[in-house]
C-alpha cells in the first residue's frame, strides 16, 4: 500500500488494513499525521472520512527509507 499520488477517500477497512500492516496503534497511527486516538477511531469506524491529505500523508510516512544498502538508491 505506498504512495500512488492520486487523491481518494479511502475506505474505513483500508484505513484498518494499513494501519494494522504497518503494527501501529491508533495513537501511534494518529500521531504520523497530527491525529487524535478518536479521530483514528471515528475514520476506522466510518463515523468520519479520513481526508486524502492525510491518507496519502500516512502512506508517505509508514514506507520505510531506501537503505544506503539498497542498489536502486
């Protein structure tokens, strides 16, 4: 699930799926993009739509860094 530089909603279930790809809380998960605990809840739940803004932001925060190591770098 990286970065694809388009814009969308995403779905409470990919919110989910990722955050729980990625082994974080919701507060840690809310703390990529400046979020609440409940903030995270209420996007999981459905309660509220996460803005693209801050699913593209999490997406470009959770993948990790090429490594020096990593011959395409």
């Amino acid at each position: 699930m990286g970065y694809d530089g388009r814009s969308m909603n995403p779905t409470p279930q990919q919110i989910k799926a990722h955050r729980a790809a990625c082994g974080l809380t919701q507060t840690a998960y809310g703390l990529l993009v400046g979020a609440k605990l409940r903030t995270v809840q209420d996007w999981e739940s459905g309660a509220r739509t996460m803005p693209p803004s801050k699913w593209e932001l999490v997406q470009i925060k959770s993948t990790p860094p090429l490594s020096s190591a990593d011959p395409a770098a």
